[in-house]
C-alpha cells in the first residue's frame, strides 16, 4: 500500500514554484501525495501531475481568532478523512495549527520556517501570542526546517524548539529553470522589485530611492513586479501617482518572473523582516544579476558585500540610495561580475536538489521507523 503524504500550504503559486521538485520525486518514489492550500490556477498542474487536492481557505494576513481555530478543526477532518503517514507545513499558518492538528492526532510532521513573520518583532502582546503558538504547535514535530540561521536561533533561544531541527538553503533554487542570462547592455540601469506591494516589503523605501535618484540619473528606471496586498489597498492610489510622474514602471502581477529579470542590472529587495530565505533573490542571482537587500535574515545571506550586491540598514531609504549610486558607479565590467558571482554563489550554496535531498531523506527516516 502505498505511502501518503499531505502538504499544507497557504498558496498554490508557491507550493508550485518552490516545491514542485519535491513533489515529483515523491510520485515519482511511489507515494501518494495530497496538497491541501486555497485554490489557484497552479493547482490544476499539480493535479495533472497526479496530486490529490483538498480546497483549503488560509488567510495569510488575518489575526481573527475565530478564523484560526476553525482552521484547525478544517485541518483536523482532512487528516481524520486522509490519514496521512507524514504532513508537510509550510508557512506561518499551515505550520502553527496544522501542527497542532498533527499533534493532536499523533500524526507525524514535518515543518519548514520559511520565516517567522513581522507579528514575531512586532507588538508584545503578539510576540506573546506567537510564541505560544509556535510552542504547541511544533512541541511533537519530527523535524523542522529553518531557512536562516537567525530564526533557528530565536527559536532554540526561546525553547520553543526542543526537537529535531536542520538548516537548510532556503527553498533553493533550480539552476535549469533560472538559467544564467547575459548581462544587459552597457547603457542599461533598469532596477527591479519583485513581490507583494505592502509596508513590510520595503514599498515605500523603493519608492522614495526611485524618486531621488531617477532626479539625478534620468536613464536610469525603476520597474515593480507584483500585486498589491487587499488590506493595503491606499498603494494603488501612490503608485499611480508615481508612475503619472515617471518615477517608476508598475507591471503587475507576473506568472513568470524570468523576462523581467533578464532585463534587469539589478534587483532590489528592501524588506523589513519574515524572511525565511528570499527566493526571489536566489532567482535573480541565478540568472547573473546583482543583488541589493536589506541588511536582514532571509536576505544578507545571498549576499557577499561588494562581490555579488550590497547590503543596507532595512528601512533607511538613504542608505538604500547610497548603494544604488554605487552600482550606477560601477564600471560595465565591474557591473558583469558582480553578476557572474551570483551565480556561482547560488551553484555552490543553494541548488534546490540540496533541499529535496534533505527532505527525502527524512520522510524515510521517519516513515521506517513507524
């Protein structure tokens, strides 16, 4: 009889972009795979694949304690109806009361930290909150996965993680999908924003370095990839007004991310925390591009300072901008290097066969010793 495994997610696109490696090679080995997450157009691919889907509503944003628990009980039918010989949790929510689900049924679970949110940083009484949470809910896991070495800490340091636990490169990246790109021509300066439009992501930051220095740099453009966030719905009125100013280019949402980085020198990723391991930085930097982030966990890591990128402190626009004018600085020589170390630095450091091998491994672990 075959093996089940259950993954419970908070996004379609994501489990598709950033697991379906793992996911292939579990059908692959033989085991039933079961994706539980909110319905999107991914989904229909993962079927064809030979997944079995269960419609989950996750509200990735909200804090309504009622919402939450009746998540927990939603979690609990699908593995009473399932009976899953592993689950897989991935993001903030899937992991907090899907681990509970888990624990309560002794089922056993595998979590992955892909980065403990801004609540974690933010108010006490939330802090408070979550780090009960996180306690129950990954009291009995088999396994956890961290992302970076600052949220395996914070956790370790708060004992709130006593089990097994493993760092791993972040998602990882695949080399064959995002394949190194020749750099842009000489006169190209087009910087790039990739993500959700929202104040934890930086917008703001990008937005005002955008301004400054296309005032001093006319050739240089500033595009963003993305949707804005529903509950930060006051972006689409200052983006507009931006663009009207030919401040900056806004391209929407994109199912595919490889055309625009292509064009791009440079990304830039200005984020203010809850990163696990960006992995649009990962992406970019597999592609030969030069990074510039903040100076933050999920983010410092794909950087080495003055080789591949540069760091900044987070929510400082004008340190933002002094390493923006830096890479303007740059020689066409200097620039093409930098994104030539990228990628040797993602090939060496964060090939996404590391992050399948470490979760086969083990899910047979686990699943041989039952």
């Amino acid at each position: 009889m075959k093996k089940k495994v259950l993954l419970l997610g908070n996004h379609g696109f994501v489990i598709y972009n950033f697991r379906k490696e793992l996911i292939q090679r579990l059908l692959k080995n033989g085991y039933d795979v079961y994706i539980s997450l909110p319905y999107d157009e991914k989904v229909d691919v993962m079927i064809s694949w030979g997944c079995k889907f269960v419609e989950t509503s996750v509200d990735r944003r909200g804090t309504n304690p009622k919402t939450d628990l009746k998540l927990v009980g939603h979690y609990l039918k699908i593995l009473k109806d399932i009976k899953p010989d592993i689950v897989l949790t991935y993001t903030i929510k899937p992991n907090l009361y899907g681990g509970i689900a888990c624990r309560m049924l002794n089922t056993p679970c595998i979590n992955n930290i892909t980065g403990l949110g801004s609540g974690f940083s933010g108010k006490p009484a939330l802090k408070f909150l979550l780090t009960n949470l996180y306690k129950v809910g990954l009291k009995k896991s088999k396994c956890i996965f961290f992302q970076n070495t600052e949220d395996m800490n914070t956790l370790l340091e708060n004992k709130i993680v006593r089990g097994p636990y493993e760092l791993i490169p972040g998602s990882g990246v695949n080399l064959n999908e995002f394949k190194f790109m020749k750099f842009p021509a000489e006169d190209n300066l087009n910087f790039i924003f990739i993500g959700r439009i929202m104040k934890d992501k930086g917008i703001d930051q990008y937005l005002e370095a955008a301004k400054e220095v296309k005032i001093k740099h006319p050739k240089a453009s500033f595009n963003i990839v993305g949707f804005i966030e529903k509950s930060q719905s006051h972006y689409n009125e200052l983006i507009d007004e931006y663009v009207r100013e030919g401040y900056i280019n806004f391209l929407g949402y994109q199912s595919d991310v490889r055309p625009f980085i292509q064009e791009a020198s440079c990304l830039i990723q200005p984020s203010h925390g809850g990163e696990g391991l960006s992995n649009v930085l990962l992406e970019t930097a597999a592609m030969g591009r030069t990074l510039i982030a903040s100076n933050i966990p999920g983010c410092k890591e794909t950087i080495e300072e003055n080789i591949n990128g540069y760091t900044f402190e987070k929510k400082n626009t004008k340190n933002l901008i002094s390493k923006i004018e830096n890479f303007i600085d740059l020689s066409y020589k200097e620039k093409k290097e930098m994104g030539h170390k990228s990628r040797e630095k993602v090939e060496k450091e964060f090939n996404r066969e590391i992050v399948v091998n470490a979760y086969l491994k083990q899910i047979e672990s686990i699943l041989n010793k039952q």
